[in-house]
C-alpha cells in the first residue's frame, strides 16, 4: 500500500482577521464586493480573496500579500459608518497543505475533531496535538493547517514523524 | 474526553477545544464602588459547589473563541445543556434522570 | 524436544519452526505460539517466582490476565528490554530473548525462597505491622531491603528506543472482543452497511473459538467457518478490524481507548514502524463482548507450576497444539472443566480424576467421563498439593457433611486443572460507572444501569454458551442498530454440539487443616492467601476496600481479574455477610498493563512538547547562545564568548550594553491588536491606568491586575491611532491576559465596541539600548526624525525600517536610551543581522534574557511573577503612581479598599544592599529579623530578584518584606546554610535614580 500524499508549507500570502457586528456585515460585504459567509465554518471567495467565517463576528480574509493595501482601503472607507476591526496578521501564520489520499488520516494522529464532518470547502479553528490551528478542507483530499509561526517546527515534526510511519505500511 | 455542544457553532465537539471558566450567572456589580466589603468579598469568591447541576461558563477557546454558558450535572459529569452568554439558565432535570439523558438524546 | 505436542491440533504453523532462548537456554517452537506456549511444548512450567514468597510459579492462564508467567522480553538494540511482559501474550519470533524474574542467583535455585519458608512472618499487614519503627530505618533500612527482595522484573536502564503512534478514529459501533457474540454483532451489523470497527487483543480472531470448538457452526467445521467469517468482514468497506488491540479504557461519551501492539511479535520491523498505537475511537454505540474469565479454585498449593486454569489447558491444547502435562486431575465447580478434561483426554492425555465439589453433576457429563474411563469424583475436594517445582499429585478426599473431608488417598499426576466458574469481564463497563447489580442465583455481578451508549454481549452477561453468545452477539446489534436509526434484520448462527453449562461459586476448598493456616492462594502475583484475607478480617477490615489495601489482594498488575471474586467470597464468609453487602472494589484504566509509550506516542524527544522559536532563534543558535524555556519558548539567555562562564557572560553583556549599545531578541513580548471605537473605554476598564488622554503616537506603562486587586501582568501600551492600541504583555502572560480579556468583553460588556486580535507571532521585536543605540538604527529608519525632540522617550511611529513596514517604539527596559522595533515576523532575523552588521561600528553586544533581567533590576523595575506572586498590589509593589486616580472603575479597583489590602504589615517590594557587596543572595533565600536565630524564626519574606551588578560594582536584591517601605534604612538578616548574610533595606532603583539616560 503505497503512501501518496504530501506535506509542504505554502508561501506568505495576505491575512487580516475581520470582526465586526451582525449589523455592519452587509456594509462589510458590500465593501470588499462579496458576499461574507454567514455560518461558522463557512468560507466565501471572489477572485483571488477568500473569506471564512471562524466565530459568530470573525472572518479571516486572505489574498496575495500585494492586495492587503486594497483591502484595508476599501474597509477604512466606511469604518466611520460601520466600525469594525481589521488587523493584518498576514504574519502571524504560516500555511501547510496535506494533500493527498491520506491526507484525512494523516491529520487524525494529532485532530481529535471527526474529519468526515468537514465537508469540502470549509473551515475551521481547532486543535492539532496541543497547537490551536485554523484547518480548511480545500478539496476532498486537500487540507490546510494555518499554523501561528513559532508552533511550525512542532506541527511539522509530527506530520513528518506521521508521514514515516504511514510510509512503513503498519 | 467530553463531547460538548458549542450554542455558537451548533455542533458537539471535543473537549480538547474548550475551557472551563468558572460558576456560571455571577454578574459584575454594576458599580462596584458602592459595594460593602461583604457583599464585595462574596461576588469575588464566594461560589456554590454543587453535587448534581451545575451552571458554568465555558469557552469554545480552540474554536470560535466564544464564551457561553452550560448546565453540568457535577456527578455524572454530563452536560444537559448548552446556552449563549445572556440568556437564562434553564431548569434543571430532575434527579436521577441524568444519567439516561445521553441515551435519549 | 517437542514431545509435548499433540499432532493435529492446534493453530500454530507447523511449517516455521521458531528458535528463541529463555534464560540463555535455546527452545524451539513454532510460528503462532507464545512464549508460554513454546515452553510448556518443552515440558517447562516454571517461568518465574512469586512477588513476596518467591515461590515457583508457572503459567496459570493462557491470556491477558496471567499473573504469575512474567519475564523479561529483549529486542535487538540498547533501550529494548522490556520487564513483566506476560509469557502467555508475547508471540514467538525468530530470535526472541527472554528471561525469569525475581530470582537470584537462578530460577531453580532462589536464595528468596527463604522468605517461603518464614511466611508465618509475612501475614497481611505484614509491612504495616513490622517496619514502623524507627523512622530513620524508613529510607536507609526498610524501602532498599523491601525493593530489593520483592518486586517483579528489573526497570529498564536506558530510555525506551521505540516509537510510538496515536490516532483518533470515528466510527459508528465499536465492537470489543471478537468470539462468537462480537463476530455476530459484527457480522449482522456489517451486512446492514453500518461503520464497525472491531478490534480484539488476541492475534486472530475468533475468542473462544479458538479454544474450544464446537463440532459445527452452520453445519460448517468451526475453523472453515471462522475463515469464511473472517473472509466477509475483510471485505466489507464499512469494517475496520484490528488485533493485537487491547481496549484499555472506556472514557466519556464513548471514546475507547485502544492499545494496537504493531512490532512486538516480528522478528524484523520495518523501518520507522511505531512498537504501539493508541487508538482514541469515538463511536455513536459500542458493544462490549469481552466475554468472561475463569477463576480459580482456593487450596493448598493451588499455585504450583503444573497447576492452572482448566480452561488455558483447554487453550494449550487446541489452540497451540500442545498438551500441559501427561497426567491430569482435574478440580472443580463448574461444568466447562468437564468439558476440558474431555478435550485432553480425547487428545490422549490422561485424566486420573475429574474432582467436583459439588454434590450432584448431571448424568450427561458423568456418563461421557464414563466412556473415557476417566473417574468422577463428585462431593470431593483437593486438600493439598504435592511437588514445588513442578505438581507431583494431589490429595482427594470425600467431602463430608460437616465440611471436613474423609477418606483421603493420594493421586500422582504432573497437572492440575481447576475451575472455579467463569467471572463476566465487565472491566470497561465498569470504566463507564455502569452500575452492577448481584445475580443471586449464579452468583456473579451483572450489567446494570449503563451511563454510555453501550450494550454488553455474551460471556460478559453471565451466558455461558457459545450458541447463546451468538444469539446475544446477534441481539446486541439490533439494539446498537436501532439506536443509531437504521433497522437491521438479524441473523442465525447454528451452532452444534454446544456445551452449555452451570457451576457454584466457592470459598477455599473444604480441607481438614485450619483456615488460617494453609498455603491456599487468591492472588497469585501479590502472594495473597485465603488465610490473609481472613486474617484482615478478623484485625476489623469490614468493607473489601479495607481488605484490599491491608492484603494487597487484587492490587497486582492483572488488577484482580483472578482475585478479586474469591477475595470477596471469602472476606463475606468471615465476616458472614452476604457477598453483595461487603462491597466491590473499582476497576480502572488500563484494562491490561499498558507501556508508558503508548500514552505519550508522539511526544518524545524535541516532540516531548512544544517548543516554540521566535524568527531570530537560528541566528542565536549559530552564535552560540545558551538557551533557557520561558513558558513554552526556548530564549537566548546569554551569549558566551570562548572562556566565558555564565557569570562573565552576563557581567560584559550589561557592562557593553550601558557603555555602548547592546541588542535583543524581544520577539516573544505577547502583543494584542485592541480596535475599535471604544478601545480606549475598554483600556481605561481593563487597565488601572488612565488612557483617553494617552495620543495617538504615543505609548505608556500598563498596569493590570485581577478583580481580586492583585498584579497579574503588565507592559507597554501604544496607541496607533485613535480607535487602536498595540498592548503587549509578558511573555508568559501572553494568552492569559487575553483570555481575561476576552472574557470580561464577550460576558460583562457586550455591548462596547472593540475587538482582539492576538498578534504576538504578526511581530518580529527588536530591543537596542544604550546610549548608541540611535546612530545604530538611524540610518535604517526612512521618513521619521529620531532626535530626542522629535521622538522622546514613550512615542512610536508606524514607519519603514530596512526596507520592512514597522512599528517603532521609543521604551526602555534597561534605563538606557531605548527603542523596540517591530517588523513582520518573517523578516526579523533579516533586521537583525542588518541592525548587528550597523552596530559592530559600535561595538554592539547581543545579550539575552539574563542581561535583560540584570539591567532592568538595576533600574527597580519588576518582573510580574518574579517580583509578585499573585498576592501583590499596586501599592505592595510600589506602582500607585500608574493608578488612574480620577477613573470611577478599573478592573480589581474595588478591591484595592478591602480592609485586608490596607493592613500596614502587608509585604511589599524593596530593596536590598548586602553588607558584603560581593554576597549575591539567593533568589527566594527567606528574611527574618535581625540576631533572630530562634528555630523556626519568624520570617518577613524572600528575596524575590537578586544579581551581581556590573555598573555598580556589586550585589542588588530585590525582596517582598513586611512592612518594608517602613524598614527602609534598617537591617535585616538572610540565613543561609552555613552563614547567615545581612542586608539594609533600600529603594529598589539602584541606578540612575534620576533617568537621565533615557532622556539621550
């Protein structure tokens, strides 16, 4: 039984998380030209930015790092009529795809969340070993770990350990 | 490990995603300047320590981050109810059913 | 050698002979054996000694539960030897080394035994009783005698060389145990398309099938029955079996733990392979058919090797292909050892006696003992034993009213197989705190009220059958079925030639001698007899918990699966109480020992925990720093140049960073985003200072304490802009402080409009100090003037430094002219090494955490943790002046007038000058008064920080006292081993009391 999946971490891209209320998500919507996703674990995408809904009031937002200034533009215009919090963290986190037929597995020697339950295209904050990640099923056999930077060297060195023992067939 | 609802994300999830924070329904006086030292002193450490349900705060810290509001049965240590930060605690069941409310549900 | 094998029997594999050694000794045995197996094919019993007696012992069972075979298993490679692995569990390999324990000087020849022959002295209690006194003994005396003479295997010396695994699995019915109940649930279960995970501890399945066949299942022979079985559910998609999978514990909401041994029975691992995986299944419904285990008769010499489980002799037979002895008596109380002795009989083992201890047995069974010659002896007993080494023959009699036994002979045999009726395994309901309730009639706990989602099959509900097994395995998943909303037919499994049966439960066989004299065993491995058991009793032991902790009864590693039922038979006799009323004592994880690996799986070595890295930690680590954890980060603590200790180290990096400029890894400071219109009303909430006035390019000191009133972080505060504040906190404060903070915004003030962001890792930090510290960083600062005038002391800037967006603050930490720069993580070590190249002009220093520690105590200023302890106020601490007066409110405001926070004794935060200015105190050494040398002294408090000081040319102390700002200028004493050093109390700014430094 062959192991077919992989680990890599994925270069910088854009991040902001966006909060705000209930009643300014239209304006915030309008602002960015999409749609936010209304339910937690939802996510959203228009071109090259994403949005994914991770608390009843918190979108993460991403886009390639040369599009944050747009962002923060566009939100800053209409902040005096709706108030919210944009704050860049395109830093703070550094990405890891898995993909791959195993991919669902590999994640469940450290995800005690039932990974069948995320469906294709969703997203959420959650635990991984003892690190807080924001995990995302890109695809069926597609996941990503946003990873705060200083945990990488731990999370990687579980997926590699994991990858290893997959590979060893038992 | 605990499965517990979060009210927010209207899903049960591990435990390993939450925190415990404390007795549930104990507001902060409004202005705490005009409390006597008694009434003080009991809104800082005076809490029940209940042998059957208990209303707690929780956080859905690993997940969205949410605090809110659950109704524990300290014995069986099952949860008979989840509610959002605000809303009222609802009755307790009565004793002795907790321990099929797993089965029921 | 093998002449202990019966031909045609057996499932081991004929074809793969198997070679290993048990001490030093070569056997030979064959693939799908276990060790137990393999030597008791080679006419070996005697395995091990006992725990307290060091009396031979042989295998009892031919499971998981054995408490007597136990040795030591060698792997190839330093870190692989394993103690007390069950002889009867380890599978056979090519190459195998094990060895006897708790012998010496060899298994057959064991000075210990002595303790044998004095076990009038060894009575329960015995160690309660005897090493009381004196208490000096305890440590020097007593333990090192009492861990060198009983004990089981020898710990391992070197760390454990494997690997282990862990994974979470989801599924929708586990089912645990797979003999014929856990096979038809999974069969019917399997069919209906429902996800089924089952996992059995043996290396195949099949459970009691294995042991004892029916003559036909669905007019099928029973091992082609099995493979077609086992066929189907390989098959289906929807099934997961997994053996060698022990389920050791049953946690809420139905998670099972799940022990997969994955390498213990190869010869050659494949490379990278974990030894164990422990499985966290999480299924919507479980069934638990772990069926039941045989117990014990209680007589005398019921521990010889030779002497064991009927039904294990029935094990070693069909299941391994080998016979337990040549001649065989059997005793009993219950029907199945019937049925053993017809097994081996029909092998060609010779039965001189079926012994029973009832009063009648059936006609069915008498008259099959019949036909195979074999003599029925019913309303007998065994009385004794004879053979140490190995059972020689044992003593029957006829046991007559009045309980003594009359017409005793003697019958030679080489093997004893006793019965004493099967026990419900219920070990994991019991986990659950599912209620157990006393079958009268069979004697035996069943399964009560259940608290999980779980249903118990078969052996594990007092069924004894294996055609009522199957209907139950059957039924149970019906249930389990409906439970989870899918309806499912079920299904028949004929079984032929079942072997249903019934037997009494008893206490110690009937014998002539007193009960409080034999050597008649209840707990094998801790050496417990019935004569303890009694003996506990009778000094007022009343409940089974009592007798337990006195005798030692059921607390060895097979956590009382042979004791604990005649434990408790014969603690209810004594007492005359029903058995029910004396109580049960808890099972709890883990259901079999279990290796510590398997709990930590992948959390060994730089995975043991997390250690977190800041962007810079590669530079400091190619530059030689030593290193110290801060909370879960690992910090540069000092640099060392060749030569340099510690102490020189640190001395060089204050003494650079104050004459020139040094620089640091600040990175890991906790940073919160705090935006939003009313941030800075949350501010003026959250922190004890004043910040609506605070401008926009400008940064202050922040002051946070609990409700309680005490200091529980502290850090600078930039405000941004109007509506946002960049917070930072202490390193180890980080997380907490934001929780706290989320928690008093999300349950006490919803309504304000203001959120959080943590963004400590948005943030590579950099601190330069010193008074070069600006001609270092001017020239790679575009567009912002960094003279004192334009940017003093507490202003930031969102500016470009290098070619990098940043945050620039104007703070100090050390007293000296002070600037922290922030800039996106990734590109902090690129900063750094561009701020170091710039510096060299200068002399730059690179200092770490202990530096930072030195220059900031030289300057008074604390460290929240170090220099409080969570009992500290603002005014203990010297800090009113960062109160906000005129705020109405503040968190922990209130507390601050509570009577007790007023008190004039309080402790509070001073300074301390050693008389000899070259004594450095203790960190936590304690203080009392002056000349009080009354043992114990009263003591005023510790010395919380305390450093050799480079610019000052001596020692600093800070210390929490009482009453210490009124000692200021007196004496005080710090005793300490040897000598005791005195100290006048002082302010706690040591250096440049006026600030003039910063004002560069």
């Amino acid at each position: 039984m062959a192991f077919n999946s992989t680990v890599e971490t994925l270069p910088a891209m854009g991040r902001f998380s966006l909060r705000c209320k209930r009643e300014n998500t239209v304006a915030m919507s309008k602002a960015l030209g999409f749609e936010l996703p209304s339910s937690i674990s939802e996510t959203a995408q228009s071109g090259d930015m994403t949005a994914l809904k991770l608390g009843p009031d918190e979108w993460m937002l991403t886009c390639p790092m040369e599009a944050r200034s747009e962002i923060e533009k566009s939100l800053a215009a209409i902040y005096p009529d709706a108030v919210h919090s944009l704050t860049d963290i395109s830093s703070r986190e550094v990405s890891i795809r898995i993909s791959g037929p195993e991919a669902e597995e590999l994640l469940s020697t450290s995800c005690p969340r039932n990974l069948a339950e995320l469906k294709s295209g969703r997203g959420v904050r959650t635990i991984f070993d003892s690190v807080q990640v924001i995990l995302t099923r890109e695809e069926q056999n597609q996941f990503r770990l946003d990873v705060w930077r200083s945990f990488v060297p731990h999370v990687m060195g579980l997926l590699t350990v994991a990858v290893a023992e997959f590979e060893c067939g038992l | 490990m605990l499965l517990i609802h979060c009210p927010y994300c209207k899903e049960k999830l591990p435990e390993l995603e939450f925190e415990y924070a404390g007795q549930a329904h104990i507001a902060r006086p409004e202005n705490p300047a005009e409390q006597t030292d008694a009434e003080w002193r009991d809104y800082l450490f005076i809490r029940s320590n209940v042998r059957g349900d208990h209303a707690e705060q929780w956080r859905h810290s690993h997940g969205c981050g949410r605090y809110f509001n659950a109704l524990r049965n300290t014995v069986s240590d099952k949860f008979i109810a989840t509610y959002e930060i605000g809303q009222a605690c609802p009755t307790s069941h009565a004793e002795g059913e907790e321990n099929n409310e797993q089965l029921e549900s | 050698m093998n002449n202990w094998r019966v031909d045609g029997k057996g499932r081991i594999n004929r074809d793969k002979r198997v070679r290993f050694t048990f001490d030093g000794v070569s056997y030979q045995g064959y693939e799908g054996d276990t060790v137990a197996s393999a030597l008791l094919a080679n006419g070996v019993h005697l395995m091990g000694r006992s725990f307290k007696y060091h009396r031979p012992r042989g295998p009892v069972t031919a499971g998981s539960e054995e408490p007597n075979a136990l040795i030591g298993t060698s792997r190839s490679g330093a870190g692989r030897f394993e103690p007390n692995t069950r002889a009867t569990v380890q599978e056979l390999y090519e190459g195998l080394t094990t060895v006897s324990q708790n012998k010496w000087p060899s298994l057959n020849f064991d000075v210990g035994a002595v303790n044998d022959k004095l076990h009038k002295l060894f009575a329960a209690g015995f160690y309660y009783k005897t090493f009381m006194w004196p208490k000096s003994f305890w440590d020097k005396v007593y333990e090192p005698v009492i861990r060198a003479s009983a004990g089981l295997g020898v710990s391992p010396t070197e760390p454990d060389a494997d690997t282990y695994a862990s994974r979470y699995l989801h599924t929708e019915l586990l089912i645990v145990g797979a003999g014929p109940a856990g096979l038809a649930a999974a069969l019917t279960a399997a069919r209906n398309g429902t996800d089924v995970v089952l996992v059995d501890e043996n290396r195949e399945l099949g459970g009691s099938l294995l042991s004892e066949a029916p003559s036909a299942i669905d007019g099928k022979n029973t091992e082609s029955w099995l493979a077609a079985v086992i066929a189907e559910l390989e098959a289906c998609d929807n099934v997961r079996i997994m053996t060698r999978a022990t389920a050791i514990g049953y946690y809420h909401e139905n998670m099972v733990g799940v022990a997969e041994k994955l390498t213990d029975h190869m010869e050659n691992p494949p490379a990278n392979a974990p030894r164990e995986r422990m499985w966290r299944i999480r299924a919507q419904e479980v069934i638990l058919a772990q069926g039941a285990l045989e117990r014990p008769l209680v007589f005398d010499g019921n521990d010889r090797p030779g002497v064991m489980m009927a039904g294990a002799a029935q094990t070693y037979l069909n299941r391994y292909g080998v016979k337990v002895g040549n001649a065989a008596v059997v005793v009993t109380s219950h029907d199945s050892a019937w049925y053993a002795a017809f097994d081996l009989a029909d092998a060609g083992v010779k039965i001189p006696a079926i012994v029973d201890v009832r009063t009648t047995v059936n006609d069915y069974l008498q008259s099959e003992a019949q036909k195979r010659g074999i003599s029925a002896k019913v309303g007998h007993s065994v009385t004794s034993v004879s053979g140490t080494k190995r059972v020689s023959g044992v003593k029957v009699g006829r046991i007559s009213g009045d309980q003594h036994v009359t017409d005793i002979i003697s019958i030679p045999c080489d093997a004893v197989l006793m019965s004493g009726g099967w026990t419900p395994s219920l070990h994991l309901f019991s986990h659950t705190k599912g209620s157990l309730h006393w079958d009268e009639e069979n004697e035996v706990y069943l399964p009560g009220e259940r608290t999980e989602r779980c249903h118990i099959a078969g052996g594990g509900r007092g069924l004894w059958s294996q055609q009522a097994a199957f209907d139950d395995g059957v039924h149970a998943a019906q249930q389990a079925l409906i439970s989870l909303g899918q309806n499912a037919p079920g299904l028949s499994v004929d079984v032929d030639g079942d072997r249903a049966g019934s037997g009494i439960v008893m206490e110690e066989l009937p014998s002539n001698d007193d009960k409080l004299a034999g050597r008649a065993f209840v707990d094998f491995q801790n050496d417990v007899t019935a004569k303890d058991i009694r003996l506990a009793v009778r000094e007022g032991m009343l409940s089974i918990e009592h007798v337990k902790r006195f005798t030692t009864n059921g607390m060895a590693t097979d956590q009382g699966k042979m004791s604990n039922m005649n434990g408790l038979k014969i603690a209810a006799n004594e007492l005359g109480r029903p058995t029910p009323k004396v109580g049960l004592t808890t099972f709890r994880p883990p259901y079999t020992p279990t290796t510590f690996g398997t709990f930590a799986g992948y959390h060994k070595d730089e995975l043991f925990e997390v250690t977190r890295k800041t962007n810079i930690d590669g530079w400091a680590e190619e530059n030689g720093a030593v290193f110290e954890p801060v909370s879960l980060w690992r910090r540069a603590w000092y640099y060392p140049k060749a030569g340099e200790d510690m102490h020189a180290a640190v001395a060089r990096e204050c003494r650079e960073t104050r004459a020139s400029v040094g620089m640091f890894d600040a990175s890991t400071l906790g940073k919160i985003e705090v935006v939003g219109p009313d941030a800075a009303e949350f501010m003026n909430r959250m922190y004890t200072n004043p910040w609506t006035k605070l401008a926009s390019g400008r940064c202050r000191y922040g002051l946070l304490l609990g409700e309680d009133g005490f200091i529980r972080d502290d850090g600078v505060i930039g405000r941004i802009s109007e509506d946002r504040f960049h917070v930072t906190t202490t390193t180890g404060g980080a997380a907490r402080v934001l929780t706290m903070m989320e928690h008093f915004l999300q349950t006490e003030w919803p309504d304000l409009d203001v959120w959080l962001t943590s963004t400590t890792e948005q943030w590579s930090t950099i601190a330069l100090n010193g008074p070069n510290a600006r001609k270092v960083l001017e020239p790679f600062v575009k567009g912002t003037d960094l003279s004192a005038e334009a940017f003093p002391h507490m202003a930031l800037r969102e500016c470009t430094v290098g070619s990098f967006e940043a945050r620039l603050f104007r703070v100090s930490f050390t007293g000296e002219l002070g600037f922290e720069v922030n800039v996106p993580s990734e590109h902090g070590r690129a900063l750094w090494e561009m701020l170091y190249q710039e510096g060299k002009k200068y002399d730059i220093c690179v200092y770490g955490t202990e530096t930072m520690h030195v220059l900031r105590a030289e300057k008074g200023f604390i460290i929240v943790g170090q220099d409080t302890d969570g009992t500290v106020t603002p005014a203990d601490a010297g800090l009113t002046w960062a109160i906000g007066k005129k705020k109405p409110d503040f968190v922990g405001k209130r507390s601050l007038t509570r009577p007790d926070m007023l008190l004039p004794k309080r402790k509070q935060l001073v300074g301390l000058l050693t008389e000899d200015p070259s004594v450095v105190l203790e960190e936590g050494a304690q203080i009392v008064e002056t000349g009080d040398t009354a043992i114990p002294a009263k003591m005023l408090g510790h010395v919380t920080s305390s450093y050799w000081s480079e610019v000052l040319g001596r020692s600093i102390a800070m210390a929490l006292i009482e009453g210490g700002f009124e000692r200021n200028g007196t004496s005080i004493d710090i005793p300490m081993p040897g000598q005791t050093h005195r100290a006048t109390v002082s302010g706690t700014v040591f250096y440049d009391p006026d600030g003039d430094r910063i004002k560069m």
